[in-house]
C-alpha cells in the first residue's frame, strides 16, 4: 500500500523534501513504519525521538495506518 509522507522541522532538511510517497505492508503498524522509515532514510536513525501523526492525529505505536493515509514525521521541538 502506498501512504503519503509529510516531513517537519530538521527532519526536512535531512530527507531533502518536505514530502514523499512511501510504500508499506498491509495491516503496518506505527512502529514497524518506524522501523521501515530508518531503513529507508538511515540519515534519521540519530533524530529517532520523531512523534508521528496520522491523518493530523498523533498516533501511538499499535495503531495501523491504512492505504492512503497521511503521516507526518514531527521532530522535538525545543522553545525559549
């Protein structure tokens, strides 16, 4: 199945896009996509504290994204 993905913050600068089409498994829960997002792009295996968001949810590690959803890749953010 193939999903959209949205990236945010530092995560955009490391991919080199603020978007890109990701294919997974069916039934792929938040943390296999996890698993299969730092295989994809290794360079986020050091930024891997991430939250993601599904369809503008956050979304814990047990939830399955379906074909067509949208995930956005959300770094910590750090204020002043």
């Amino acid at each position: 199945m193939t999903i959209q993905l949205l990236f945010f913050g530092i995560t955009t600068d490391l991919i080199g896009n603020s978007s890109a089409a990701f294919t997974l498994p069916e039934a792929c829960s938040v943390a296999l996509f996890k698993v299969l997002l730092i295989e994809k792009y290794p360079q986020l295996q050091n930024n891997s504290s991430f939250a993601i968001a599904v369809n503008e949810s956050y979304a814990t590690e047990n939830e399955v994204i379906k074909e067509g959803d949208v995930v956005a890749i959300i770094p910590p953010v750090s204020g002043g």
